[in-house]
C-alpha cells in the first residue's frame, strides 16, 4: 500500500523540535510514533481476525470476545516501550 507524504504533517510533528532528544530521545517523537502505530496495528489485526470492531456486541454466545486488554513491554530499537 503506498502511502501519499504530506509535509505539511510532519511539519506540525516537528514543531517546536529544538534538539535531536526531542525526536529520538526516551520519550521523543519516534518513540510516540512507534507506539501508536503498533498500538494500531495490532488493534487492526485483531479486528481482522475476530470478525468484528472493537466494542462491537458479538451476536452468538461463545464467540471470542474482546474482554479487555493487559499492557506489553516490548524491547525495540527505540528502547522499552509498554503498548
């Protein structure tokens, strides 16, 4: 899937960017990207294979539901990151 870059959009990311830790630092911008794009990422898969969006009532008992969700730590280049 090809995605269409908006400069626009990374300008108003990087406003107020003052030194490279406030992009690659602990909690810098990549790190925060990175995140929310796994965070997406996983809800989307897991949409996919229930069958159904999130907080969406499931019509037949004993399908799988969605019933809440625990925190992960991940180790990435980025460092520890919980999503």
């Amino acid at each position: 899937m090809q995605c269409e870059r908006k400069p626009e959009v990374l300008d108003e990311l990087l406003k107020g960017y003052k030194q490279p830790e406030d992009v690659i630092g602990e909690n810098g911008l990549l790190k925060q990207l990175t995140k929310a794009l796994l965070e997406w990422a996983l809800n989307a898969e897991l949409t996919h294979h229930l069958g159904y969006e999130k907080h969406e009532r499931v019509a037949e008992k004993g399908e799988t539901a969605r019933n809440g969700a625990s925190e992960k730590t991940l180790e990435t280049e980025q460092g520890e990151m919980v999503v």
